[in-house]
C-alpha cells in the first residue's frame, strides 16, 4: 500500500484548514483520499469537485449504482476505500 504524507489539521493553513472545514464529513473527519491532497490545495479543490460530478452529476446511472460500482472497483483492486 502507498504512504503519502498530508499536512495534519493542527498544522494546516488558513487556506487548508478552510478546505478541510469546507469537506469535513457528517462525522467530523477528512476522507484520507482528499487529505493527500494538503500539500497542493488546488488538486485537493479539483479532486474533490471531480469526484462530486462523477456521484452526483447528471448520469443515466443512480447514485447508488455509482456507490455500488465504486465497492466492487475498490474490492477488485484491495483497496480500503
């Protein structure tokens, strides 16, 4: 498994820690797949907006397809995600 290393909330910005408020989940955290993203903020934005238009946006497929495509794809590949 890949280690990148991210920037901790303690440590963040004001710019970084704006974004991470910005894609807090329900929960309270950060998803570790955009926190890599801590040391270059604009892939972080990109990433994110990204990964919304592909679960969210218009498609012929529901979101819950999209989720379930996206377990079997991260099961495939071992992934945690």
């Amino acid at each position: 498994m890949a280690f990148i290393s991210y920037i901790p909330e303690s440590e963040a910005s004001d710019e970084l820690r704006q974004l991470y408020d910005r894609y807090r989940e329900p929960r309270g955290g950060v998803d570790n797949i955009i926190r890599i993203h801590s040391r270059n903020p604009k892939s972080m934005v990109g990433h994110y907006e990204f990964y919304r238009h592909l679960m969210r946006g218009p498609s012929p497929l529901t979101r819950i397809q999209r989720e379930m495509i996206a377990v079997v794809v991260s099961a495939a590949n071992h992934c945690h995600y």
